[in-house]
C-alpha cells in the first residue's frame, strides 16, 4: 500500500508509537512489528513532537484510560439498575392487578361484578 518494503521485502505498515517518549507518533514499521520473526525496520513517519507535547500526550492518555475505565464502572451499575428496574415494574404490574382483582373482580368470595352489584341493591 505504501510502496516501500522492509529488510525481509516484507511491505511496511503505517502504525503509531505509543510509548511515553514518542506518543502519537506515526512510523512505518515491519509488518511482523512484535512478532518473534520481525526485522525490527523502522522509519519514522512523522517528525519528532515537541517537548510540551511528550509531556501533556502521555497525561492525556492516562486521564482517558482513567475515563474509560470509570466509563466501564456506569454501564455495568446501569445495567444492575436496568435489571432492578424490570424487577420493580414486575412488582409494580402484579400490585395493579391485584388491586383490580380486589376492586373490580371481587374479594374471591364468590361475589363477582354482579354479585357485588346485587348486594349493593340489597343495601
Ligand atoms: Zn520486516
């Protein structure tokens, strides 16, 4: 893709460096980079980053680590609470319908909606 190969003829691949001292820096590397078998070619693609920014990137990149994780925490508390809140309304829907028994259907007594109209009458 990028037309230039490594020492083994390999072709190169464009990859960032994300070590303290060249954070976000773009260099071609061979495409077995971290493997046993690699040639360990190295070209940088990018000029060397300013002290300030080999200071502030890797600060970044900690805060953002710290964000994701803290980011892991919320989804799985929201999804104990997403479970609860299908608990709740379970809850909540077998209390209506009770109540509706209770109120509408009768008190299981034998009086239905016409025996309570009836003995309403008879009152
Ligand atoms: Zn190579």
């Amino acid at each position: 893709m990028i037309g230039i190969t490594c020492h083994s003829g390999i072709s190169v691949q464009l990859r960032t460096s994300w070590i303290e001292a060249n954070a976000s820096r773009r260099f071609l590397g061979c495409a077995r980079y971290g493997q046993v078998n690699t040639c360990n070619f190295l070209k940088w693609y990018d000029h060397e980053i300013s002290e300030r920014s080999k200071q502030a990137i890797p600060g970044l990149l900690r805060s953002l680590e710290k964000s994701e994780d803290e980011l892991g925490r919320v989804e799985d508390e929201l999804g104990r609470l997403k479970k609860k809140v299908k608990v709740l309304l379970c809850l909540v829907l077998l209390l209506w319908l009770l109540v509706v028994k209770l109120f509408v259907g009768g008190l299981g007594n034998g009086l239905g909606n016409r025996g309570m109209n009836r003995a309403i009458k008879d009152l």
